[in-house]
C-alpha cells in the first residue's frame, strides 16, 4: 500500500513538473506539444534510466568510497549558482542587460 501510494505521489508530482515547462516552452509559440513531449520522456525517462542502470552497476563499496567527493562536488556545483556576473538579457528592457549586482542597494 505504501509502495502504490509513493508511486502515485511520483506520478502526480512528475506531471505536476512537466506541465508546468511545457507550459512556459508553449506559451513562447515556437514549439508544438508533441515536441514537447517527446524532449521530456526522451530527456527524462531515457536519460533517467540510463544513469540509473550504470548506477546500479557500480558496486556499492565504491559508492561509500566516492560519497564524500561526490557530496563536495555537489556543494561546489551548488555554490557555483550564486557567483556575481550572471547577466539577464532580454530585448525589451536594455536596463536588464547589466550583472545583477550592480543593482543591490549600497550601504
């Protein structure tokens, strides 16, 4: 019972993700929903089980030893999101085409 529950929740919460970047891809009108949907099940669910059988391969012993490299990596990638100089650039508004920093307030 609890396995069909956790199954459902995935599945829900998966068409909940998926609805919403299609909807942002569909809303831009350059693309079809069919496109769409082929890109999320070939990224998602191809790709998904791809890395989950070579996953499955590797021995445990040698996921215990790359886990503190593997959990630092991890750390590094997500440290790397905050890193200034990220530009936004659109083409409507040229004032956005500067490094977010720029617009914190000064002290």
């Amino acid at each position: 019972m609890v396995l069909a529950g956790t199954i459902l929740a995935l599945i829900v919460g998966g068409a909940l993700v998926f609805s919403s970047a299609a909807l942002g891809l569909l809303a831009r009108g350059s693309t079809h929903i069919s496109s769409v949907v082929f890109n999320h099940f070939v990224l998602g669910i191809g790709l998904g089980l791809f890395i989950a059988a070579v996953a499955y391969i590797i021995d445990m012993r040698t996921w215990r030893a790359l886990a503190p490299y593997l959990f630092g990596a991890s750390l590094v990638a997500t440290a790397l999101v905050f890193i200034p100089g990220s530009r936004i650039r659109t083409r409507r508004r040229e004032a956005l085409d500067r490094p977010w920093l720029y617009d914190l307030p000064t002290i």
